[in-house]
C-alpha cells in the first residue's frame, strides 16, 4: 500500500533539508512540494532499474521544474542510483549533484531541466519517439504550476492530444507558489483543470501529499486510451516544516543551522 511510504517520505524530506543546508543553498519549497509524487511514482509505477539506467524499455521521467532536484536527487539515492553518501556534494564543485539536474554528469537523469516550461516538449518528443517505434513506454513530465504560465507548456499541450500521446502523463506540482510570490498573484493560471479538459488532456484533481490518492490517479492515467493524462496535485510549498509551509521566502534559500535543526525535528517527529 502506498501508505506504507509515509516512513520514507519523512525520510526523503529530511534528506532534503539537510543537503540543501549543506550546500548553503537551494529550493526546499518546491522540493518539500513534490516529494511525495516522486515518491509514489518511483516506487510504484515509474519502470527503472538504477543499475541499468540506460535500459532502453525504462519509462522516462522528466522534472520540468529543475530547481526542485534535491527532491529528484533524495529518491533517486533511495532507489540505488548512486550512493546516498553523495547527497552531501549537493552544487559543491565538481559534483554529479548540480543545482539543476544534468543529464551527462548524472546516469538517470532523462533531461537537464531548469529553463522553465520547456519539460513539456521534451517529454512530449519522447512520447512521440516512443508511438514511432512501437514500444510501450511511459513518459512522466512534472511540472510546477508557475512555469504553467510559459507559452511553449501550452504550445505542448495542443501538441499531445493531436498525435494521441496516451503514453504521457503531467503531473502539475500545484503549490501556488513561484518565486516573485503566490501564482494567482503573479500571473492566474486557473481554471487550470479545466483548461487542461478543453485541450484534450485527461484531467484528475488530486491532494498531491495523499499517497493513496496520487497512487490512485497514477494507476488510472494508465487505463486512458487515445490521449495525454494530466494529473493537477494540489499541494503545500514547503510541506512538512511549520515555517516554511506556504511562505514564499522558502522558494530558493537554505536554512541556518538552528533552522535546519527545527526542520529536521519537525520532519521526524511528525
């Protein structure tokens, strides 16, 4: 059951904070945010194998929203990708670790991500390279609900359903946060839902730290026929820690030593 997580995603949460403040920089927000999707989706549906990252019939993940890799970097330790030791080089000199993700330094990563919006088309070619060749692999992009606002996201979006892309799901880390301030402050991207609907997408509103519910809508994109999913996970920033939770200051800075310690004891005895 995907209950059963909740003891890792503490776990993982705390292996956020503590890399980030080892770094002395980083995005716990929307990092804490995502978590447990990753969680769900790695563990339950995203077909891989950490000692053969490149195996061609793996699904493939795309993190559109590359500040957000400490979250990516604490699973993919979990899973086996590379020793959980090395989450302390987090953007220190020379590491595989970067602030965003990079495909050549780290095996497993599918794409370098960070420039925003463009996670969708890359994921959106990889679906379609897929139907080309006739395999039954599955692309997962995630996305944040601030980059939602970039044109070429929607550009994506009138793309997929054309080609009848039923093996791609996005999934929008919906923690109405970006870094100028709260989204439906900055640039309103609702009625997100139902935009997505009148573009084609199969769309489920989902609590994105339920992990039953997210494994649920997972396992159900999978049963879609003849078009994209879209899965929007309402979420918190900076979930799991009192001072960081929906507070915008928390989007790209790292903690000092006695915030990190209320963190880490927040995170562990919840």
């Amino acid at each position: 059951m995907p209950t059963e997580l909740a003891p890792l995603t503490k776990e993982l949460r705390a292996d956020i904070i503590r890399m980030i403040a080892a770094a002395g920089s980083g995005h716990p927000g929307g990092s804490l945010s995502v978590i447990d999707i990753l969680a769900v989706l790695y563990d339950k549906h995203l077909r891989h194998d950490p000692k053969r990252p490149d195996w061609p019939s793996r699904d493939r993940l795309v993190l559109s929203k590359g500040h957000a890799c400490p979250a990516l970097y604490a699973v993919m330790a979990h899973r086996g990708f590379f020793p959980k030791e090395e989450l302390m080089t987090l953007r220190k000199l020379g590491s595989r670790l970067q602030g965003h993700p990079e495909r050549h330094r780290l095996p497993g990563i599918e794409a370098a991500t960070g420039s925003l919006g463009q996670g969708l088309s890359i994921g959106l070619g990889m679906a379609l390279a897929a139907k080309l060749d006739g395999t039954d692999q599955r692309v997962y992009v995630v996305t944040g609900d601030g980059e939602m606002q970039e044109g070429q996201v929607w550009e994506a979006l009138m793309a997929a359903p054309k080609f009848k892309l039923d093996n791609m799901t996005l999934i929008v880390d919906h923690n109405n946060g970006q870094i100028d301030g709260h989204v439906d402050e900055v640039m309103p991207i609702e009625p997100l839902a139902e935009k997505l609907k009148s573009f084609g997408w199969e769309t489920r509103t989902i609590d994105g730290h339920d992990l039953a519910g997210i494994d649920a809508a997972l396992g159900a994109a999978k049963a879609v026929k003849g078009r994209p999913q879209a899965i929007v996970a309402k979420t918190v920033k900076g979930k799991g820690v009192s001072f960081m939770e929906d507070n915008i200051a928390w989007h790209g800075k790292a903690p000092n030593k006695e915030e990190t310690e209320k963190a880490l004891k927040e995170i562990l005895s919840a």
